[in-house]
C-alpha cells in the first residue's frame, strides 16, 4: 500500500485506513468512524482522522 500511496498524486488521494486509499473528489459526506463512497461505508482508522479532517475543512 505505501508504494501505491506514493505514487498517486497527493492532491487526489488521501490515505484513510492501512487498507484504504481514497479520492478525495468521490468521497460523498463524513460519518462518525468513516466516510461514504458511492453508497458504502470506508472506516478512517484513527491514525489517519486528523489528516482528513484537516483535508476536508472540518475541525
């Protein structure tokens, strides 16, 4: 995962779990323990909340 992470363009993807690589433009809204993608559920592990918060404009 950490050489598909680096070779995907940071702007577009953000890393939300050690299984999940997302992009940013297809996430659909924030849930409490993840996010929704085209209807399914993606858990965002802790390690990684605070960046995606951050991405995302929400504190």
């Amino acid at each position: 995962m950490k050489t598909a992470e680096e070779r995907l363009p940071k702007d577009h993807f953000i890393r939300v779990h050690r299984s999940y690589i997302v992009s940013v433009g297809k996430i659909d809204t924030l849930q409490d323990g993840g996010i929704m993608i085209n209807g399914k559920f993606i858990p965002v592990a802790d390690a990684y909340r605070k960046a995606l918060n951050t991405r995302m404009n929400v504190f």
